[in-house]
C-alpha cells in the first residue's frame, strides 16, 4: 500500500502480488495490476523468489521493491532481481549479507569506530562455547540468532541455569526463521532504550541521517509504540549517533533507505546493535518530522539518482508518535488473535495519519504478521503529539477481534510514558495496568443497557425449534449484517 | 425481563419491560438508544450525557464506551441461574487448550503416558516464538487431540489429562 502510494505520486505503474489469502487485499485493489503468486503459506507464496521475479519479468516491470518484511532483509533475493535485469530497490545483496550476519556487522561497526556492547564477534560452535562466553561476558546476557533480526530467536538469559533451555529454543526459531540456527551472546544492557537512527544513501557516495526513532515501547522484542525524536535524545547525542551511523553506512558501501539500531543506556552511553537494511514499519515518523517522503527517495535512489539535498538541509520539526495496532489480545497478555472485522472506524483529522489496510469483512488470519493500522501523530511538539495520538485512540474502533488497542489508550496516560521516562522493560513493569481505566456511574449505565440489548440481538438471531421459517429469517439476518 | 449484567467489577440488574423501558437496579433509566451498526454500535444519551457503545467482541463480550474497553456480561435471570448449578466442575479431568492460535510443533507425549504437573507436553510456535506447553496437573494422557505439524486456532483443544495421586 506504502509504496503503491509512493509510485502513483511519481506516475510509476504499480504491479502488486497476493497469496490466495490475500485475493481481496487493498493493495490487490489499488494496484494497477495483481498477480496471483499461489497458497497463504509464506514458502510457497510471499517467499517463493522464482516466482516473484517471474511475475516482474512477465508484468515488465522495472524495478522491484520488497516492501518491509518477508524477503525485504534477502540478500538472494535482491541479487535475484539484479541477475534478471531489474532494479532492487534497496541495498544490493552483497552489502545487505556484509549487514544481515550479525555477528559480521558487529566487526564491521567496531572497525569504524563504533561502540558495540561486549559479546562474540563470530557465531557459537555448541553450547558449551556459549557457556564459556557468558560466564566470560556476566550475565544478564542476550541470546540472539546471527542469521536476522526482529526479536526471532532471540532470548534474554539471566543465569547459566536458563541457558540450556534458551539454546534449545532460540536455535529452533532461528533456524525456522531465517534457515540458519547460528546464535551468538552478547552482554545484555539493563534500562536500556531502543533508538535507531534513519539514514539515507545515495549511489555517487553522498548519504545522510534524517534523526533517531525511540522504540523502547515492545513485547517480545516486538515494537508496539514510537516516537520522534527521542524523548532521551538531545542534539550532542543526536549528532553522535548520526556520525556513527554514516560511519557504518560509509564502511559496508550502503546504498539506499536503512536504519542504524542502537542501544542507550541510562547515562546516555550507546553501543551499536544492528542495520536494518530495508523500509522500517515505523519509518512514518521520520516522514513527518522531516517531511521528507523516503519511499519516494528510495525509488529516486534506485534510478540512479543523486541525494536531492545535503545534510544541513534536513530540518527536524515537532514530534511523532506511532501505534502499532495489532490483532492481539492486550487485556490478555497480547495472545494472538484471529477474527473479522465487524465495524471499522479509522482515525483522522488534524496532525493524524493512518497506515492502514482494513476494511470492514476483513478476515485476519494467523496466516501473516499480527500489524492491523498504524496510528501517526505529530505535533508541533510532543505534548501536542501526544494529544492527537489520544484523541486519535479515542475515535478508533475496530471491532470483530481483540486488539491492542486498550494497551495504546493506557500508555499514551500513563504518567511515565508521558514524562518520558520508559526503556525496553517498560511495558513488563506497565501492563496490565494495576488499575483499570474506570468508566463513570453514566458510561456503566449505558454499558449495561448496551450489553442487554447486544445479548437479546444474539438470542434473537439464535435459530429456534419452530419451522416457521426461523432458520430463513436468520440467514435473511446473517446477510444483512 | 430481568438480566444479571456486569460491566467490570460492577453487578447490575437490568429490567427491560415490554414497552421498552428500562429500570436499572433501583431506578428507571430515561436512555434514548439508536442503534447504530446492527447489533454492534449503539448510541446511548441519558440525561444529556452522549455515550458511543460498540461490542468489540461477542465472547467473552468486551465493550468500548467512549474510547475505553470494558469487558461486560448479560444473562437473563433463568439462565444466570442454571448455569450456577451446572458450573461444579468436573474434577479430575484438565484439558490441555491452545493459548492462541499457531503451528503445533512437537508433542512431547504419547496418550497413556503418566506425566508429572509443569511437564512439557508440547511446542506451540506462534507469533515466531516457540512456546512450551506444560501440563496443568499430574497425571495420565487420555486423549491427544492433534498431532505435531497442525495449525490449531486459539482456545481448541490439544489434549485431555486424567489427574492421578
């Protein structure tokens, strides 16, 4: 949807692909021509590169974008898209296989000069290497696969007694996930925050950072809520981790649209944890703050084209604040969940921008990832931000499924998150919250009432004993909701 | 008719008679409802006060009032009691239900087996983390319900546990 926008601005055609399960999708329907790319398991559809580049060679398309996820972070399968004679939009494969092994990019960041927290430089041999290095390292430490990112795989470990355990699983998902079950330690960063700097790179050397994201907001190493700038961020940081981020992006000769991860500890000291070398789902709010359109810029880039404008032209202004609405249960601990969009209303106005591909009958399926819409809110400044990213929540429904919606209303009140005050344990000490959001004597009344009548509807609809016609009437009703 | 209804922590009485009015606990309520997405949204006024209710999800039955989720319940009085009666559990017997909805990677059991309470039982990959699913009690395998490599939707049933001494 994101980049079909972006491609119909600049009057590029749009060729999109689907898996049986997404027939229906909105990005089938924007997309000037669809191919279908065969059944909703990801193998077989979203991660089939032969396929892929088959459809762009039949559709004649120039170039190939891989969006954010599946075979965004594939190094194949961008040289797959070269060796047939089309632009990939985004880094080539050899630089995205220098960054994608991260034990690779961890050497590679300390030999231009940047701070990366202590742990191995190469992947483990076996567990008890891994036992070694921890007792080496101290624990806490982080187990983490070497072949990807994205929280797959990866496990904190707070004594050698979790270890054996963590290797089991850890190595599993990795080797689900990314085909690889190399892990590597590293020491584990307590009170840390999650920021990450955008940068930007051209192919005739020029590349700049467009200011850092705070991500700290996540669960299970997932991010949930983020914001621009950083609420811990202040220009001398700012400036220090956009120099470290050019540094690596200068030493793996990066081209294109990428993020530089890391991690800041409470004194401000940060050490560097990986590249992202593709799009970030969060990557709206450096477009906000920025105004810059970086899908556009990837595009232009990918042609051949020089950076339209130099590091002292990029102005920061106000501040942003994403939520990531998910098909999860957040009362629930944020189990999974499935369902149809029953009723949907999408936020809007002043300061507020939905990325979003629901419609009413939607089918969310455990198929894919769980991100329903992204909520943006800016503001001349964080607390105008914040405000339009309540009132925002407040006119938002999407009814059908459980969300994490309720989460999002809590935290954007929450004292601390509003002070700024949260690093990467914030929503393990801030959810559930102690005490619910609490309606008036009028909302209970009006729930109840509600609550009555939804039952009776529900009764109603229920096909009953009598032949007359009730099993017709409720089809008659099931057709019209 | 009168429904046992909570919202919350709160319990209420709900008495809708059959020209439509309501009479809440001790007082009769002057609600004007529209309804506003069939048998999803309603707008309620009282006394002014404008309130938006959609039921977010049918069950267990979550509510947004105004922006805030509340989970509710309404059973009718007949049925709020019979299901007081019929809800002594039936002891001994735990069925093992999938958490959420996933990939069954592993079972680690085989009916008959006897299995110590916190045992692994099986492998739930979902939302691309393993999860190990243990057992809720001691006791006996009488039925697996899904074998390793099946998708599961949450809350469906994986296996059932006879407790033992």
């Amino acid at each position: 949807m994101r980049i079909i926008r972006a491609c119909h601005e600049l009057g590029i055609r749009a060729v999109a692909v689907f898996s049986d399960a997404d027939r229906g999708a909105l990005h089938v329907r924007l997309a000037d021509e669809a191919y279908p790319i065969g059944p909703a398991a990801p193998r077989e559809s979203y991660l089939a590169i032969g396929k892929l580049v088959a459809v762009a060679r039949r559709a004649e398309c120039d170039a190939v974008h891989p969006g954010y996820g599946f075979l965004a972070e594939n190094a194949d399968f961008a040289d797959a898209v070269r060796d047939a004679g089309l632009v990939f939009v985004g880094p080539p494969g050899e630089v995205q296989r220098r960054l994608g092994e991260k034990t690779q990019a961890r050497r590679l960041a300390r030999d231009a000069g940047v701070p990366v927290a202590d742990g191995t430089l190469a992947p483990l041999r076996d567990l008890d290497q891994a036992r070694r290095e921890a007792k080496r390292i101290g624990y806490p430490v982080m187990l983490k696969a070497a072949a990807g990112g994205g929280g797959k795989g990866m496990r904190a470990v707070g004594s050698a007694a979790e270890l054996d355990a963590a290797w089991r699983l850890s190595s599993g998902e990795a080797a689900g996930a990314f085909g690889s079950e190399a892990l590597f330690v590293e020491k584990l960063i307590e009170h840390a925050r999650h920021v990450e700097m955008q940068i930007l790179a051209d192919a005739h050397g020029g590349a700049v950072w467009l200011g850092e994201r705070d991500c700290s907001i996540q669960r299970r190493n997932q991010k949930l809520i983020e914001e621009s700038p950083g609420p811990s961020v202040d220009d001398a940081l700012r400036e220090r981790l956009g120099d470290a981020a050019l540094r690596i992006v200068r030493s793996a000769g990066y081209v294109n649209a990428g993020t530089v991860e890391f991690l800041v500890d409470e004194r401000g000291s940060f050490s560097f944890l990986e590249v992202n070398t593709r799009l970030q789902v969060e990557h709206p709010l450096t477009e906000l703050v920025t105004g810059l359109d970086i899908v556009a810029l990837q595009l232009r880039i990918a042609a051949g084209e020089p950076l339209p404008f130099a590091q002292g032209d990029v102005r920061c202004r106000g501040a942003a604040i994403e939520l990531r609405v998910t098909a999860e249960d957040a009362p629930r601990g944020f189990v999974p969940a499935t369902g149809r969009i029953a009723l949907l209303r999408e936020p809007a106005g002043p300061g507020v921008r939905v990325d979003s591909g629901l419609f009413e009958g939607l089918a969310v399926t455990s198929d894919y990832d769980p991100l329903l819409m992204k909520v943006i809110a800016h503001g001349v400044d964080r607390n105008e931000a914040l405000a339009r990213a309540r009132r925002a929540v407040r006119e938002t429904i999407v009814a059908g499924l459980p969300t994490s919606l309720a989460f999002h209303a809590h935290v954007l009140d929450e004292p601390d998150f509003v002070a700024g005050r949260y690093d990467t344990g914030y929503v393990a000490t801030h959810w559930p919250p102690r005490t619910p959001a609490e309606l008036d004597e009028s909302q209970i009344t009006a729930a109840a009432l509600v609550a009555v009548l939804a039952a009776r509807r529900r009764a109603a609809r229920r096909p009953v004993a009598s032949p007359d016609g009730a099993w017709s009437r409720a089809g008659r009703e099931e057709a019209l909701r | 008719m009168i429904y046992e209804v909570s919202v919350g922590e709160r319990r209420l009485r709900v008495d809708v008679a059959s020209d439509g009015r309501f009479q809440v606990d001790e007082h009769i309520v002057a609600a004007e409802i529209a309804e506003t997405a069939r048998g999803r949204q309603w707008s309620v006024r009282i006394a002014g006060r404008s309130h938006e209710v959609t039921v977010l999800t049918h069950d267990p039955v979550r509510l947004l009032v105004d922006g805030r989720e509340a989970e509710a319940s309404a059973l009718d009085e007949r049925t709020a009691a019979s299901a007081r009666g019929a809800s002594a559990a039936r002891g001994g017997r735990h069925e093992l239900r999938a958490p959420m909805p996933g990939l069954l990677k592993t079972v680690h059991v085989a009916e008959g087996d006897v299995i110590e309470r916190d045992a692994p039982m099986m492998t739930l990959e979902a939302m691309k983390m393993e999860n190990e699913l243990l057992a809720p009690a001691r006791g006996r395998v009488v039925r697996l319900a899904v074998s390793a490599g099946t998708k599961v939707e949450g809350g469906a049933i994986l296996a059932v546990l006879e407790e033992s001494e």
